[in-house]
C-alpha cells in the first residue's frame, strides 16, 4: 500500500513537471529556443491565480477566474514576444537561453515585489477533499492535476499533428525564411505559441498551487521540468510528459528508499546519465547537420 | 598508383541508396571532376572521403593509406583539404584566422608553450604567417586580411574557402561546387586558379560542379553520376557526348534529337 | 585614426600591435600597481572583488566567448578549487603550491567531466551543465568529512614566503595577490588567443564540420577548452572562497554560475575585456543599488532586488548591444577616431534567419 501511495503522489507531482516540461517542448518546437523561465511563468501564472481568487485581493469565484487567469497569461505571453522575444529573431539558441534565464529573475523579483516573499495557499475547492480507494489517500488536486495533465497533452499533440497552425509552428522552427516564403507568418506564429506556453504555464501553476503552498521560488521546479523535458527528448510532447512522470515518481521512491542526502539529487543523476547515453531523449532521434 | 581510389563504395541512408557500388581513381597531379543533377551522390562522395560518412561497403585509399580507419579530422593530416558547397567559414574570425586554422594540422606545439608563448610558439606563428601571406598574394586576398568574414560578400568567401584549404598544403583538394554563384568574371579568375594550383602547386584536385564550361575548361578527366551510379567516364568531351549522360540531363526524347542535331556531340 | 604600416609579420603575433597602445596597457597597470595608495580600504576591497570575479568570468569567457559551449555549471568548479585549494593548505602545503594546484587540478578534472557531456551540443549542455552545479550543492554536504558540510570551512592562514596575506590587517596584500593573478590569467588567454589551440577554438564555435576538415580533433579540443576554462574558473574560486573568509555548501550555489554567465555576457562575449567590464558591474551593482535607495530615503531591501536588476541591465543588453559593453565601446571609439565622418548605418546588423540542424 505505501507503494502505490508514493506512486499516486509521484504521479501527481510528475503531471505538474509534465505540464512545465510540455511549455519548454512547445516553444522549443516552434521556435527553436528553449524557454528557462518556464518555471517562472508557472509561478507568475499561480500567483494571478491567486491574485484573483484569495480573499485579501480580489476574492473572484475560483471557476469563473481559471478562464480570466489563462487569458491574463496568455496574452502576458503574447506580450512579452512583441516586447522582448521578436527582438532576438534569429539569433542564436545560446543568446535567447541567456535572454530567458535573465527574463526569470525578472519575473521573479516583480512577483516578489507585488505579492511579498512568503508561503501563501491558493483557496482552492480543490485543496479540500480527499478521497480513499484501495488504502489510498487520494486528494482531489492530485486527480485533478492527473486528468488535467493526460486530456491536455493529447489535445496539445493532436493540434501539432493535425492542424495548420499546428504545422506552421513546426515549419517556422526548422527554417525560418523558408517558412517565410511559403507565406507563413513566422512572426505571428511566434507570438501564438508564447502564449499558448504561458497558457500551459498558468495551467500548470493553479495545479500547483492547488496541491500545496506557494511562494516566489516555485519557479525553480522548472530546472526538474528540464529534467523531464530532456529525458522525453526535446521535440516530443507525450515525451515531455514520459519524462515529468518519471522524475515524478523517482522523487518519493528515492526519498523513502535512499539516505537522507542522496534523495534529491536522483533525478539530477537521471537527467546526466539520460544526457550521456542517450543525448536526445529517450523518445526521440536526431541526425547531424548536412554540408 | 593512383592517388586516390574509390572501390565499389556503397553508402545508404535509411532506404535510399545515395551512392551505388561507385569506383573511381583520382591520378596524381590530375584535375577530376564529378558531374551530374542535383541529389545524384556526388557532394556524398565528397563527405565520405572527409569521412563525415561511412560506406556501407567498398574502401576508399589515398596514397596506399585506407581511410576509412581513419576519423574526419585525421584526414587532413594526409593532405586532404576541401571546401563546402554552401560555405562553412568561421564567421566570427577575420580572413587571417581562418586561414590560420588551416594551419593547425602543421601544429607542432604543446599546450604550455602556447600558454605561456615560450619555446617554439613564436617561430612557428612566424611561420604560419608566413605560409599564409603566400596563400594570400595567389588568391588576391589582401585588402581582406582583417576584416571579418560575416561582412564579406559572397564572391570573396568563396575564395577564402579556397584559401583556407590551400593554406593546410595538401596533396589532394576537394572542392565542392568551387564556382557556383560566382559571376562570370570570378568564376573566370577561379578557372586560372584551379589550372595554376595544379601547375604551380602541384596539388592534385578533385571537384564537384554543375558549370559545363568550367569544367571542360580545366579537367583533365570526368566522371558523370546519376542517381548514385557511375554513367561515363572519360575526357570533358567524351562525357559530354556520352548518350547516357545526355539522358540523364536531357530525359530520353532529347537524346536521339540531339543525337541527330550534333552527330553526338553537344 | 591610426594606420598600422605593417612590416613584419611580427607585429600581427605580438601581444600589441603599436607602442600607443601598449603605453596605455602599462600606464593602466601602473596605476592598478599605486592603487592602494590612491583610494581606501573599502574601496580597494571592492576592486579586489571586481578582479576575482574576472578571473572567474576569463574561465567561463573561455569555454563560453571562445569555444562556444554555454555552460550554466562553473559554481561547481570554482567550488572545487576553492575546497581543493584550502584541503591542500590544511594538509599542509603552502598557500602558493596549494593555489597553483587546486587550478591544476581543477582543469584535470573538469576536462574529465567534460569528456561525456562533449557529445552534447547547445542547450543540452547547457543543461547538463545546470544539473552539475546543483548536485554540487548536495555533493558538498555528503562529503560533509572533507569538505564540512554545512558547517562549512574557515580561511586557513594564507603566507608567500613568509609574508602574510590578511583581508583585514592588510588589504593591499590581498589586492596584489588577486591582481597578480588576474593579470596572468588575461595574459594566458591573450597567448592561447594568438596560438593554434586558441584559434581552434573559436573553429570550433563556429563550425564544428569545417573544424574537423581542416585537421581539428572537436573532442579533443574542446575537453582542453573544458579544462582550461574549470582551471581558472577554480582559481577564481578559491580566491572567492578565501577572500570571503569562510565558505560552505551555499556559497558556490547555481546562481553563482548563472550569475558569471550573464556577467560575461554583458561585458561581451569573446572579449578579454568583457570579462573585466562584466566583473565591474557585477561588483559595483550592489553598491549602486543600496546608494540609489538610499537617495530615495527608504531603507528598503527588497530581496531578488539585485538579481531582478540585474536581469533587466541584461535583457537589454541582447536585445540593443549583443556584444556587451565592449562591443559598445568599440563603436565608440570607432565612432570618435572616424569623427565626423562615421555614418549611423556602419553598425547595423545584418538581418538573420534561424535555420537549425535539426531534421525532425
């Protein structure tokens, strides 16, 4: 029994990467860049959740804000590639890794500042039941989360595999001006698909929230979600979220199983190995450049 | 002996089969051209004698050496240099640099000397530079010197790229396509070049390129692909006029046409 | 403007490429030698900062600038200098045998660690990177027996030749240490830049196919590169580690790291000089930031207030001068020697498109 509890709760907090993991897969397959203030979006997306919801600021309805939330994030997202992203358009992935590593601690300290430094909780209806099945405590945020992460991820693939839009974003990725001329408007789908990540990422951060308190360093469980992100291969979304569950569930198992002190470097030592014997993810296949 | 060899070499990527049981020898002192439309295998060959790929099957020897033993940065230690189709310059470096890495097969000093720029160091950056200087005056590069390669016009990076590959002083050089996009007054100067690094030089050259003139201008010998498959060997001439070749360019229809037209030759 | 009417070949090997300008490098170094006599201890403490970041930063400027691998990792080497460093003078060998090792040592083991994280490429290693420096936070704490742990470790008594080196009995010791050090540092750089090796790797930053056609061996190179740039890095934080006294498992944390990385970046990528520039923003910032609130009459310390500002002084940075205060001053100086005559378009950039090696 006490296995199948650290499975659930690794799970849950696997889906909660998984979601992180699947917003540096999106921007990463659209636009080449990978995002390290992904994590920092999530956080920044809890916190307005929370800035909505809780008592002492705005005290809206939690169901009648996830939709405001979602659209306050994406269209911050949006707006942060007018501002600053379409700015660094082709340039290189090393440039635009340093550019989101300095926009996180941006992000950070703005959130610092409007919303303090302290451990707070989301009043969230999902933070209150619990459920038993099976000798199991489950919560409701843990089911919630799960679902959420499972029905996501596959409309998430779907619309990369389906639509136009879906195709545009990966066209433009592998080359831009080739992209161009067959009249997509790199630009704009650029901006589409930082909002949709910052989407992802306020989805991510209510769940999160959800489970547990909050305060601004949330943020850094973006560096697990790297972890994830890389086990399942960049360029795969079922890959990214592969990727978060396991991490997820080696996270408990570690920290029940190993001394006190090796339990949270497992997933580090995962990703190393992931990046030495299998560089590109264990889902996914590269080939080298052509000259 | 030839210089160098290629046996039956096969190379497939996935399901396609990119070059097709192919067999070529390059002489010492030659000009050898590969012909053919594009995807016919030809820059392949090029990457499979830098040993960027690895035939499934055949050898491929320069001077009595195999070379498939060997890794792709060892291969310029025998005096193999070449240029890229679509120019692989060091963008950020200035004309000299580039010319200079060219020279690092010929490095002879250890880590400390060249930390401490003791020992060796100087003389042989002396006489780096100097190899290089030499490089320059042939190919007309000197108002270039410094400047960097990421404001360079086409044209001039092209010859760079030339420059870059004679500065290693190989036995053999590859060029990959060395005219195309050029206009026709650089593409002229390119013609003496080749003729003049075969003559003065003494290298040896192996190239890729779709310029008919250009080629039946400087080589010595040709060798026409199509789909992987040798389709004719011979001089400039006989390749031209070779039916399979005509074909291959052409498409069947052409070929008695042009056959009639010319009495074979075009 | 000067022209250089160049005669031998020397004069493009040699360190300065005329005499005005290696007049400016010594007259600037002699000051840097009567500077404890100019300004006071506070002061001078705060250069000695600023020169142990650059030398921290010419490690990663190395790796990152030269070779063009990004590393997010380097909290953990200069960790690793700094706990060999001070085991090695515990064990008993003297300060300057224990610093000339522990950099030693340092390259030997970074080029080791290297070795399987050469394959990846870009954004890979930068993560890799990443997940090094913050299992060397924990690696810290479970070698708790050699390197304290929590708990940390203490600044042994630091002597050359007899000669003791106080950061509170006598600063200006201090200072012509780190300065000595630094200004060998730059001046290895400077040759490795001028050398085979150096060009290689800026071959490899640039094109790692045509690299190995011109008889470059990547892997190799680039562990060296690796190598060099942890040695360093490791002196740079040994020095932090003895200048600040004391040091445990959180002084080298990640954001050390993520913190040289943009240091450098705003300095300039690729530039000795950025590694300098970047160390004086860095250090001075801080200082800069508590007067700025001091002005507006508040004794506000809002936490993340130095790290936010600094990623905004950065974002700005990529965004209108990627090549960082260096770069900028270039073109000023351009601008000044062409005067009047400089045009507004002699610096703009070309217009670039991403296309990637990847194929799926």
């Amino acid at each position: 029994m006490e296995f199948l509890q650290l499975l659930v709760s690794g799970l849950a907090n696997g889906c909660v990467y998984g979601l992180v993991a699947l917003g540096f897969v999106l921007i990463y397959k659209a636009t080449e860049a990978v995002n390290f203030a992904q994590g920092d979006f999530m956080m920044l997306g809890a916190f307005v959740m929370l800035g909505l919801v809780n008592p002492q600021y705005m005290g809206i309805n939690f169901w009648l804000a996830v939709p405001l939330a979602l659209l306050i994030m994406g269209a911050l997202g949006y707006l942060l590639d007018i501002t600053v992203l379409r700015h660094m358009f082709g340039q290189s992935q090393t440039a635009i890794v340093i550019l989101t590593i300095a926009l996180g601690f941006v992000i950070r300290f703005i959130a610092g500042v409007i919303w303090g430094h302290e451990p707070v909780n989301l009043h969230s209806p999902l933070a209150l039941g619990d459920m038993r099945a099976f000798g199991v405590v489950l919560s409701l945020a843990d089911i919630a989360v799960i679902v959420v992460t499972v029905i996501l991820t596959m409309l998430l693939w779907q619309f990369f595999q389906r639509t136009k839009l879906g195709l545009a974003m990966q066209a433009s990725s592998q080359n831009q001006m080739a992209a161009y001329y067959m009249g997509i408007p790199v630009k704009r789908v650029q901006g589409a698909i930082w909002a949709l990540a910052a989407i992802v990422a306020c989805v991510a951060g209510i769940l999160y929230a959800s489970k547990g308190s909050l305060d601004i360093s949330a943020g850094f469980i973006g560096i697990k979600a790297f972890a994830a992100a890389v086990i399942g291969g960049f360029g795969s979304l079922p890959g990214a979220l592969m990727g978060g569950l396991i991490v997820g569930v080696i996270e408990p198992f570690a920290s029940r199983y190993l001394p006190p002190g090796y339990s949270q470097i497992a997933p580090y030592v995962l990703l190393i190995l992931v990046l030495i014997f299998r560089p590109h993810g264990l889902f996914a296949q590269v080939r080298t450049k052509k000259v | 002996m030839s210089l160098l060899e290629l046996k039956n070499v096969t190379l497939k990527f996935g399901g396609v089969t990119a070059v097709n049981e192919l067999s070529l020898s390059v002489e010492e002192g030659q000009v050898f051209a590969l012909v053919g439309p594009n995807g016919a295998g030809k820059s392949t060959v090029f990457n499979m004698i830098s040993r960027f790929y690895t035939p499934v099957t055949g050898s491929i020897v320069f001077d009595g050496r195999d070379l498939l033993t060997l890794k792709p940065h060892e291969v310029p230690q025998l005096g193999i240099a070449r240029t890229f189709q679509n120019i692989e310059l060091f963008d950020r470096a200035t004309v000299l640099q580039n010319l200079l890495v060219g020279r690092h097969r010929l490095r002879k000093t250890t880590l400390v000397e060249e930390m401490f720029f003791v020992g060796r160091a100087r003389a042989q950056e002396r006489a780096h530079r100097h190899a290089v200087e030499e490089v320059i005056d042939f190919l007309d590069l000197q108002p270039y010197r410094n400047q960097m390669i990421a404001g360079l016009p086409y044209g001039v990076r092209k010859v760079v790229e030339l420059a870059r590959a004679l500065s290693t002083r190989p036995r053999l050089l590859l060029l990959d396509e060395p005219a195309s996009g050029l206009s026709v007054e650089e593409t002229q100067d390119m013609r003496w070049w080749i003729d003049d690094i075969r003559r003065q030089m003494g290298i040896t050259v192996l190239m890729v390129e779709h310029d008919m003139g250009l080629v039946s201008n400087v080589c010595d010998r040709v060798l026409a692909l199509d789909g992987g498959r040798k389709l004719a060997e011979g001089t400039p001439a006989e390749v031209q006029s070779h039916p399979a070749v005509i074909e291959a360019y052409l498409g069947t229809a052409a070929v008695s046409k042009t056959a009639n037209a010319t009495g074979g030759r075009v | 403007m000067r022209f250089h009417f160049k005669t031998t070949y020397d004069q493009d090997i040699r360190l300065f490429p005329d005499w005005w300008t290696f007049g400016l490098y010594a007259a600037l170094l002699a000051v840097m030698l009567i500077l404890p006599w100019l300004i006071d201890g506070f002061f001078l403490g705060e250069v000695t900062n600023v020169l142990i970041w650059a030398v921290a930063g010419l490690g990663l400027m190395l790796l990152t600038g030269q070779t063009g691998q990004v590393s997010l990792g380097h909290s953990a080497f200069m960790a690793l200098g700094c706990y060999l460093c001070v085991i090695l003078m515990e064990a008993g060998v003297p300060f300057v045998a224990a610093f000339v090792l522990c950099g030693i040592l340092t390259g030997v083991l970074g080029a080791i660690i290297a070795l399987p994280a050469l394959r990846l490429h870009g954004v890979y290693l930068a993560i890799a990177t990443l997940a090094l420096a913050i299992l060397a936070d924990d690696l810290i704490v479970i070698l708790t027996p050699w390197t304290g742990g929590v708990a940390g470790k203490f600044t042994p008594e630091m002597t050359i030749l007899g000669f003791e080196i106080n950061r509170w009995a006598n600063p200006a010791s201090w200072y012509y240490l780190v300065l000595i050090v630094a200004v060998l540092v730059a001046l290895i750089y400077r040759n490795l830049l001028r050398s085979p090796l150096g060009r290689a790797f800026a071959a490899i930053r640039d094109s790692e196919i045509s690299a190995q056609a011109m008889g470059v061996d990547v892997a190799h190179t680039k562990a060296v590169a690796f190598g060099l740039s942890c040695a360093f890095t490791g002196l740079g934080g040994a020095l932090m580690g003895l200048y600040a006294g004391a040091f445990n498992n959180e002084t080298f944390n990640f954001l050390l790291a993520i913190q040289l990385l943009m240091m450098i970046v705003i300095g300039g990528l690729g530039f000795i000089h950025g590694a300098f520039l970047g160390a004086i923003v860095i250090a001075f910032l801080p200082q800069a930031l508590s007067i700025l609130s001091d002005q507006f009459g508040r004794a506000m310390s809002i936490p993340g207030l130095e790290m936010g500002v600094f990623g905004m002084i950065l974002i700005a940075f990529i965004i209108l001068e990627p090549m960082g205060l260096y770069g900028r001053w270039m073109k000023i100086r351009i601008w000044l020697e062409l005067f009047p005559f400089a045009r507004r378009d002699m610096f703009r950039r070309q217009k670039s498109y991403l296309k990637t090696e990847r194929l799926r």
